[in-house]
C-alpha cells in the first residue's frame, strides 16, 4: 500500500467570494410583450391587471447575470 493517495477534499469557498445571480426587475408592460414567458412573469402580470394593485417589478430570469 502507498501513502498519499486517498480523497481530495475541495475547500469551500466563504459565501462572500462566491459568484451570484443577479436579475434585473421588470414590470407587468414587459411581460406582457415577451417572446417567452415564463410562469413568475405571467402570474404577475395576471395580479397587476386588477384595479388598484401596486407591484413593485419581478425578477426575469432571462435577465440573469453571474455579479
């Protein structure tokens, strides 16, 4: 038997070095006019359509970018 081989343990990095998504916020006229439609968009855009309703955007995920 030889020595040193065995499992290589990876380290993980610390949270605040790993890449993330980002995703940029859109609101209800841009989902409505998108040539792919995702589920999170056109519940969204079915909330906004009530009289009254306040949104504040949705993140699209065809807009993701690793930050």
């Amino acid at each position: 038997m030889s020595k040193g081989k065995g499992k290589v343990i990876k380290k993980k990095q610390p949270a605040s070095d790993r890449k993330q998504y980002n995703y940029k916020l859109v609101l209800s006229d841009t989902c409505a006019v998108c040539k792919t439609p995702c589920t999170r968009g056109m519940a969204y855009l079915a909330r906004m359509k009530n009289p009254g309703t306040v949104g504040k955007g949705v993140p699209c995920i065809l807009t993701r970018t690793y930050g």
